[in-house]
C-alpha cells in the first residue's frame, strides 16, 4: 500500500507549503519604526551568526557520525544519518528565521490592539510548527520510500536527535547565559527596568530567546515527533506474532504512525484558523484562544484516526491507543500549566515566600517542581498502562508495545499547533523586549507582556507534553532495540543489568550538572563584562552613550559553543560503551534507568523553573510589593535559577533519553556480534 505512504508525504508537503503561505503574511506584516527596526536588526544578525558558526561545528561531528556508521553499520545508515541531521538543522533554521523577522512585527501590529498581535506571534509560531511536522513526515518518508527498512530509518532519528541535542544544549547556555547576566545585573543591581536599552546585555538576551527557545526547540520537537514515529516503524518488524490481534500484517504496521501523523498534520492546520482573541481578552481569554484552536485539532485527530484505523483494517484496539497518548498528553498540558501559571496556587505560593528572601523563593520553588511529578508520573503511567492493554498486551508483549509506541504518536499527532502556542511566545518576548527600547506608548508593552506571560505557561506546558511524549518514544525505541539484540526480558537479579541501572539513572544527574555548570560560566564571564561597562562607560547609566552589544554576544556564542561538546557526546558515547563492554543485557537496563530518572527530573525541573518565572511576573503586576520591591528582588533570584532548570537542563533531557535509546538501537549488529 505505497499510496498510503505517498498520500502522507503529499500531507507532509501540504504543511510546508502552508508554513510558506503563512510567512508570506508574516513578513508582509509592518515593521514599524525605523528604530523598531534598527533593534530588530541587531537581533537578527547575533542569532544569525550564533547559528552560522554552531551549525559549522555540528557539521563536522555529522560528518564524523556518518562515516564511523557508515563503517561499523552500512551506508544506507550513514545516508540515512546525515538526512535527519539536514532536516533538523533546517527546522531549526526556519524557526529562527521567521522568529527574527516576526517580533518587531509583532510589536507593531501590537500598536494596533490586542489581536493583531496575537495573529502576527501566533502565525510566525505556525510556521515553525507546520515545518517542523511537514519536513519530519516527508523527510522520513523519503528515506523509508528509499530504503524501505524500519531499522535503517533508525538512522534518521538518530541524526535528527543528536543535532537536536546540541542545538538545545548550545542554545539554552547562551539564552540562559545572556538572561541571568541581564537580570542579576540590569535589574537587581541597577534597578533598571527589563529590556532597557542601556543594559548591556539586552540585545544578547533577545538573540537568546530565538537561538534556543526558537531554533533549539525546533529542532528538539522535531526529533521528538521523527523518533515517535521511528520507533512504533521499527517494531512492524514483530507484527508477525500478534497480527491477529491488530488486525495488521507488518506492512501495514509500519505505515500506520505515518498515516496517523498525517492526520495530525491536517488537524493541526485547521486548529489554526480558530485562534482569535477579542481585543479586551484578558489572561484567560488569551489563553482560551490558543486553547480552543488545540481542542479542534485534538477532535479532529480522533475522527481523521478512526478513519485511517478502518482504512488499514487495524482493531479499535489501537485507535484507542491513540486517544490514550492524545488524552494523556492534553492532561499533562492542563497539569503543567495548574503548576506553572501564576493564576494558580502553586506559582502564587512562590510569589508569596519571595516576602521573605530569595531563600525560601527557591525551596518553595523546588519543592513546587517536586510536587508536579505526581501527576505527570500517573498520567503517563495511565497512558502507558491502557495503550499496553487496548493493543492486545495481556496475550502478546509484542502488541502493547506497539501499542505503547502508536500512543506517543498519537500524543504528538497534534505537534504543528501546540508547538505553535509555544514558538509564539518567544517571538513575543522579543516583541515587549524591541516596544521597550524603542520606547513605545505604555498600552503597548502592556499588550505584549500579556502575550508574552501567556507565553511563559504555554512554554511550559509544551515542555511537559515533550517531556511525556519522550517517555513513551523512549520505551518505544527501547523495545525496537530490545527486539533487534532478541531480548525476551531483562533480569533484574543480574548483577550487569544492575550495573546499566545504576549507571543509566546516574547519566541525567551528570547531564544536567555539565548543562547548568554550563550556564553558570557563561553567565559568570556575561555578569563581569555587563558590570565592567557600567562601571567604565561613561553615559551609560544616563543613556547618552550606546553599550557594546556585541561583546555581550561574543561572549555567550563563545562560551555556548565550547560547553556544548562534552554533554552532547556523552549521550552518543555512554549507550555504546555499554553495550559492548557489559553487553545487550545490561545497556537494556540502562535505557530502563535513564528513561525513569530523567524524566522525573526533567519534569521537576521544567515545572519548577516555569513557576519561577511567573512568580517573578506575578509580583512585576503588582503582587506583594511590585517591580523594584524586596520581593521582586528575591523573585528575580529565584527566576535566573529556574532559568536553566527549564531552558537548558531540563528540556534537553527528554532528548537525551530518545538519543540514548535510539543509538541503542542504531548500533544493535554491533552488540549482537
């Protein structure tokens, strides 16, 4: 049935062409004044060249990957390598070129009220999500069409994951690095507001917002919706078992997840059309708006999904499958945002112990972390525990497996629109950021940091619907590696498989440290140089002479740059040193450690970060004190310390469990020989 495969590339096209359709008006959009636009352009050129020399190094681990695959596996896997690499790096590309060209638009249209902003944001967040969606699903479809082997699509994933990694890793150290320098210095220290155009590091700052929350993510979402995919692909090859059950012969099996991503596409781009505010729209009325168009789109997938199940001859079993991963993933969006958003207890609670000091901000933002692990652990725990069941589990392992697979699908069938309720929001951090130092009318700055406080939550919750997508995928690509090294089960009374345990629930402890060590440096050398200019220049403070801009910039590329290798490559190097040294076994039970730990800890330092966030900004509308009070002060503390908990740490985990169990999988012959 290659129709199904091409109908889903031609799904795939559809959303690239839209993203196109869809930059179109964005870049048609006014560009305001021509100092809006000077901003603009500086901002450009630094994310421009953050990305130019990042790029120039993930090229050269690409093509190092690629020959050592092509060596240990094949050259169809190189090939295949090399393919998701491109592909994610374009993703990452597209979302920052629109980003970059959208804020200052935004800002404009938001001159004009409340909605037009809304539209111009929301539409640039669009593109990314329409590209991410389309060039995952053609790109993947492509090589399967070439190939035609599950395993070696494998190789897709891979390159798609491992350039994701470092793009967020060396992303998130330079936004994170840029942001607390701007922060502990401009706010805390000078008493300057945020975005003053005499901080040095302002202009850093915002190039960070689109070099990681832009083309970071990008690239991070896209190897999560390649890998979904990938994974549940792979295990077709066990179909032969339990084809009974599924009703799915192994052909059929694997074009499932592409037809259901299609679907998804579809339900996506019309969700986007009933996003609109009304101009007197309040938080919840914005946040409404986003999620009406998300509540669309999710309804539609579940019909266009009984559509292609009854096509395929798949059992119900599996449709249901799907609305579990589809349902578990809006509720761990609504969980996170009950977390994160300072309409809520458990932000307002961390506003309230900023009255007393920076100290108890962070113990009740770390244990408001700790707290929202509950609900995403039974959540996914319930997803995985029905879509196991509703395959087919309980009379063949192999089935719920699928199942469990086919339900991460289902959770990210949904991606084109809800990662653009996420893209928006940097592109409107940006926006308050150019209406500040343009300085535009008071009405004006007010419209944008309504978009962009909504922003925030809806950053995380997409952090947390990544987070437990990742889970999902993670066991997904881990049961096609466990059926490529013929892996029955995994005996936990053996000492090397307790060995993996132990050594796999260890490396997102050690990930993290490296990551926010990182964070801490960079930030370290930004602080220093952002003080030395305001002690030395004169005018500075009086605004009469322009800081060095560019400094700031250099500084964070450089060090971004230089700390991103070691993280990166220990995700790449610890799966395989495993397996060939304590064998299939024990790197089995690694992939089990890593994937348990680090999504605890990705979801505890997401949620804990995000709430730090809207604390500050719910003590900055006039909460306990307002801007400039003691509270706001220790708020800000906590906000630089939740700052790489849930833009550099944390997000990069749930890759680092995709890449591990997708290297595993990669690099099966070699474990097996």
């Amino acid at each position: 049935m290659d129709q199904v495969a091409v109908l889903a590339l031609l799904v795939g096209a559809l959303a690239l062409l839209f993203a196109g359709f869809l930059a179109r008006g964005v870049v048609r959009s006014d560009e305001g004044s021509p100092e809006m636009q000077a901003i603009a352009a500086a901002i450009r050129e630094g994310a421009t060249a953050f990305l130019r020399r990042e790029y120039r190094v993930l090229g050269v681990f690409a093509v190092i990957v690629a020959v050592v695959l092509g060596v240990a596996i094949g050259p169809s896997m190189a090939i295949a390598f090399l393919a998701g690499a491109i592909c994610s790096a374009v993703t990452g590309f597209v979302g920052m070129w629109i980003a970059v060209r959208a804020n200052v638009r935004t800002a404009a249209a938001a001159s004009h009220g409340l909605n037009r902003g809304l539209r111009v944001a929301f539409s640039s967040g669009a593109v990314m999500g329409s590209a991410v969606v389309g060039l995952g699903l053609a790109g993947l479809i492509v090589v399967y069409l070439i190939f035609r082997d599950p395993n070696t699509i494998a190789g897709f994933s891979f390159g798609a994951s491992s350039i994701a990694l470092f793009a967020r890793v060396g992303g998130g150290i330079f936004t994170k690095a840029a942001d607390v320098g701007a922060d502990l210095v401009g706010k805390v220290e000078q008493g300057i507001p945020e975005d003053d155009p005499r901080n040095p590091a302002v202009i850093a700052d915002n190039v960070g917002d689109n070099v990681g929350d832009v083309a970071g993510m990008g690239a991070d979402l896209f190897e999560s919706y390649v890998g979904s995919i990938v994974g549940t692909m792979a295990l077709a090859a066990a179909t032969a078992s339990f084809a009974a059950l599924t009703g799915l012969d192994e052909r059929n099996a694997e074009l499932l997840p592409l037809a259901i991503a299609a679907a998804g596409i579809v339900s996506s781009i019309v969700g986007t059309f009933f996003v609109q505010v009304r101009e007197d729209a309040d938080f919840g009325g914005l946040l409404w708006a986003l999620r009406r168009g998300i509540f669309v789109a999710g309804g539609l997938v579940l019909v266009l999904s009984l559509l292609v199940v009854q096509v395929l001859g798949a059992s119900f079993g599996l449709y249901f499958a799907v609305v579990a991963g589809l349902v578990g993933g809006i509720v761990i969006g609504l969980g996170t945002e009950y977390f994160t958003s300072y309409e809520y207890r458990p932000t307002r609670g961390i506003s309230e112990a900023s009255q007393t000091g920076a100290a108890t901000t962070i113990i009740r933002g770390l244990a408001t972390g700790m707290e929202s692990t509950v609900l995403g652990t039974v959540v996914v725990a319930a997803t995985i525990f029905a879509a196991y069941f509703l395959s087919g589990g309980a009379e063949d392992f192999r089935a719920g497996l699928y199942g469990i697979a086919l339900a991460g699908v289902g959770m990210l069938s949904t991606l084109g629109i809800t990662l653009a309720t996420d893209a928006y929001g940097p592109v409107a951090d940006n926006a308050g950021g150019i209406a500040e130092m343009a300085g535009l009318p008071p009405e004006v700055r007010e419209r944008t940091d309504a978009l962009d406080s909504l922003g925030n939550t809806t950053a995380a919750t997409g952090k947390g619907f990544a987070i437990g997508s990742a889970v999902l995928t993670a066991l997904g690509l881990m049961a096609a590696y466990a059926s490529a090294v013929g892996l029955e089960s995994i005996n936990l009374m053996d000492p090397r498989v307790i060995v993996g345990l132990m050594l796999g629930a260890m490396l997102p402890y050690i990930f993290s440290a490296m990551a926010m060590t990182a964070v801490g440096k960079a930030a370290f050398d930004v602080v220093n140089e952002v003080r030395r200019q305001f002690r030395e220049t004169v005018g500075l403070m009086d605004g009469t002479t322009r800081p060095d801009y560019a400094r700031c910039v250099d500084i964070a590329t450089g060090a971004a740059l230089r700390e991103m290798i070691l993280p990166g490559a220990i995700a790449v190097v610890a799966p395989v040193a495993v397996g060939l040294m304590l064998g299939r076994e024990a790197l089995g039970g690694m992939l089990i450690g890593a994937i348990v730990s680090g999504f605890l800890l990705a979801i505890m330092m997401a949620n804990a970060g995000g709430a730090w966030d809207n604390a500050k900004k719910y003590i900055e509308a006039g909460a306990y004190g307002g801007k400039g009070s003691p509270s706001h002060h220790a708020a800000v503390v906590g906000d630089t310390v939740g700052d790489p908990f849930k833009d550099t740490a944390g997000p990069s985990l749930n890759i680092l469990l995709k890449l591990m169990s997708v290297v595993a999988l990669v690099f099966a012959p070699l474990f097996v020989r």
